[in-house]
C-alpha cells in the first residue's frame, strides 16, 4: 500500500468515524450542523476515501485480527505496540515512535 493511499484511508476513516457518530443525532442537530455534514460526505476527495475504505475491508479486517492476537494484558502492550510501530514504518511513516507511555504515534 502506498502514502498516498495511506494518508487516504486514515483521513477517510476520521471522516466515516465523524459521521458514523453524528448520524443517529442527525434528527436532533441545528440546520447548520447538517448542512455542514452534508457537505463534508458530498465532497469527492471523502467519497473516494470512504470507497477506499470498502474496498480495502477485508485487508483491514485481517490486520486487525493480527493486531487483537498479540497478546496485550493491561500495561504490558509493548509486543501488539512494536508490532504497529513496525507496521507504520512499512507504510513510509518514517517518523513513527513509541512514545513515553507507550503509544505508537505516526
């Protein structure tokens, strides 16, 4: 998988993740609320992202099942940690790190 493709899904998942969230309340938000959401998922760059997304699921989900099988109890994360951090530094995020508590940041 590419950057580019990379920073795609990463920002198409926060956009999916935002309006996932604000769909149920969608009902019960002011006009410009929904106007801006409706805005945001009629874009072409978060239409493209979110079809990204889809068409990737299946790679995703056998990532994801990878990650969830490293064994991680409370506080002892660092094993699944090293595992992400390796993985980011594959996609090209040369900068990704283990921070002081032990979060992988890229």
């Amino acid at each position: 998988m590419n950057r580019p493709i990379v920073k795609r899904l990463i920002a198409g998942g926060a956009v999916a993740a935002f309006a996932l969230a604000a769909a149920p309340l969608a009902a019960e938000t002011p006009a410009p609320v929904d106007a801006a959401l409706s805005s945001i998922l009629a874009s072409d760059t978060v239409k493209k992202a979110l079809a990204d997304l889809k068409a990737d699921d299946e790679v995703t989900f056998a990532e994801q099942m990878r990650i969830t099988a490293i064994p991680a109890p409370p506080y002892k994360e660092k094993f699944r940690a090293a595992y992400f951090l390796k993985r980011m530094q594959e996609l090209g995020f040369k900068d990704a790190a283990i921070d002081g508590e032990g979060n992988v940041i890229a």
